[in-house]
C-alpha cells in the first residue's frame, strides 16, 4: 500500500501537483475511508461505558462493518493510482501499423473498464457507510454526535466524487451493454443519497440543539 | 505538525480508535485541503499547455489563492488537536475549592472558546474554495472537470462537518455575545453554500455530459 504509506502532509503536496495521481478517485477513497473510521470511533467511545451497556453488542457490529468498509475503501485509494497507470500505460502503446492501433484500442477499452470499477466500487463502499450513521447517531455516545454528522457528509461527498470518475470514464467506453449496467448502477446508488444523508443530518442537528 | 506527519494508514487507524484525537474537525480541516489541493492539481494542469495560454495568468492566481487555504487548512488540521487537548486539560483541573471551580470554569470557558474558533476558521477556509472552482471549471484543463467537482463537494463537505463542531462547543459555552456573533457568522457562511456548490456541480456535470 504505496499511496497511503504517504504522510497526509506529502500526500496533499503531491496532490497539488500537475501529475494527475493521486487524483479525485483516490480522494474520494480516503474521503469514504475517514467517515468510516469516525464510526468506529464513535462505536469506540459508547463500548465500555455502563450508560450504553444496552446497546454494547450493536455497537461491536457496526464497527466490525465500518472496520470492514475503511479497509475496503483504502485497498481502493490504492486500487485507483493502479488503474489510472494502467490506463496511462494504454494509451501509450504505439500505433504504427493497423494492428497496432486495434492492440492499443482493445487494451485502452480494458484499462478504461477497470478505471470505471474501482470508483464504482469506491461509490457502492461509500454508500454503505450511510446506513451505519442512523444507528451510531441514535445508539452512540451522544458526546460524539458531531463525528457521526461529519461521518455522513463525508460519505455523501464520497459517493457522488466517485461517481463523477465513474461518469468521466463512461464517456470514453465503446461497449454500450456496460455503460448501460454502469449507468444502472449509478443510479441506485443515488437514488436515496441526499434523502438519507438529509435525515441523518436531521437526527444530529436534533441533539445538537 | 505532527498529525500530518502520520502515514494516512497511520491516521485512518488512529481516527478509529477511541482516543477522540484525531476526531471530525481535523477530518474536515484534511478534507478542505484536499480540496484545495486538486483545484492547486486543476491549475499545474492547465499552466504551461498552448490550449490554455489565454487563462495562464488566471490560473497562477487561482493556484496561488488554493495553495494558501490548503496550507492554512493543514495548520488548522493541527490546531484543532491543540484545542481539544487544551479543553481537556480544563475540564481536568481540580475542583476542592470554590476557588478552584471558578479558576476551572474559567478555564474550560476560554478553552471551548478555541475549540469553537478553530473549527470556525476552518469552515471560513473551507468555504473560501468554493468561489475558485467556478473559475477551475469554466477554464481549466477540461480533462481534470472531475476533478474541480470532487473539489467543490469534499469543501462544502467540510464547511459543513466544520460547523458541527463549532455548533457542539457554543451549547457549552457562558458568554452569550461571543455566541450569538459567532451564530451570525455561521449564518453568513452557509447563506449560500448549497445553491454555490450545486451551481458548480451543475457546469461540471455539464462539461462531463
């Protein structure tokens, strides 16, 4: 794990630079992988206080699935510095003769469609935070009620920033039957974002007052 | 700066734990640079390429105002550990006396006023990179439109996750002047956050369609 081997202060230095990794793709990743581990450190702080004894158990697998999300996602913040150098690689093969250029067009089809599934994925990972924060922001430790509101707005950002890689890459794909299931996908992922990450909003700022 | 000198592996595990620092306002402070760090990566991509001459000066402008949030971004990132170890350290003083409570009291009152500042600055940073990505998106580097949209959702983002926690420390706070101000100033900052972000999100979505 190259990229987040990086402290944050040479991650963001690199990230201002003109070389396109990381990029927006791995952003996003790190984004989603922030909120999911501000639950489990919100599941953190409510395990072992007697006031939350009751909802100890729910709060041990919320984490586990959180845990499980931010590993996801970093193994994506990864997964998205690979597929654009494969994709960068692709474009580079020459395109001499007519086999060449079939070569070179097949394999830039195929770097694309990866470039396409890992913020696919890094979306679908984002997504899944969301549901976690209904019952960290009920349940949990009220003194952290503003990680879990930071938590689903990050993971909302997270999602739609994915989604935009997804969307950039879509355009340059031939195979019409994957931008199809692609752009199916995408739009159930959406479907309820804002709606979701609004109430959840709604239940923090309700303790907040 | 410590904290930013941590590997992002190092930091995403240590946000997962229970020690409540790192917590959601450094996360919004790093996700307001990292914000500010693409629209930096937008100009480098754009400066220097004969397509773009005409918006070359701009560009240099808008890199010089992204660089200085990010860099402030980063230093707030650090402050806000300070504060809470600060308002910690407060809230631990002895209470024997009635003198002590009083030296407390005063103590936690002034600490919670940095933890509320801190994260007001960040948010005012935050929201300052908005206004750039308008120009980023209308005449930088159009292959890098995705990424001036996942710039202005992860600042917006941080806006909001920012004010959740000034919003957490003004509920314990005395001095009702110095809460009813920093209420006002809140207002100003999010009066048109959303319209401003979507407006944005609306021209990158534009360009990618």
């Amino acid at each position: 794990m190259a990229l987040l081997n990086t402290t944050i202060n040479d991650f963001l230095d690199q990230l201002a630079t003109k070389e396109p990794v990381p990029g927006g793709g791995s952003v996003a990743a790190v984004s989603g992988a922030m909120a999911a581990g501000l639950i489990s450190m919100v599941c953190s702080l409510t395990i072992g206080k007697k006031k939350y004894a009751e909802v100890e158990a729910e709060m041990h697998g919320l984490m586990d699935r959180a845990e499980a999300l931010r590993h996801e996602l970093q193994e994506l913040a990864e997964a998205d510095v690979d597929a654009f150098r494969r994709l960068s690689a692709a474009y580079k093969l020459p395109r001499e003769t007519s086999a060449d250029v079939a070569i070179r067009r097949d394999a830039i089809e195929q770097a694309t469609v990866v470039a396409t599934d890992v913020p696919l994925q890094t979306a679908r990972a984002a997504a899944s935070i969301i549901p976690l924060c209904r019952p960290a922001a009920e349940k949990g430790n009220s003194a952290a009620i503003s990680d879990v509101g930071v938590a689903v707005l990050l993971a909302q950002a997270a999602v739609r920033s994915a989604l935009l890689n997804v969307e950039i890459n879509l355009h340059s794909l031939q195979d019409t039957r994957y931008v199809l299931q692609t752009r199916a996908q995408v739009s159930a992922i959406t479907q309820s974002l804002s709606a979701d990450t609004e109430a959840i909003m709604a239940l923090v700022n309700g303790q907040l007052a």
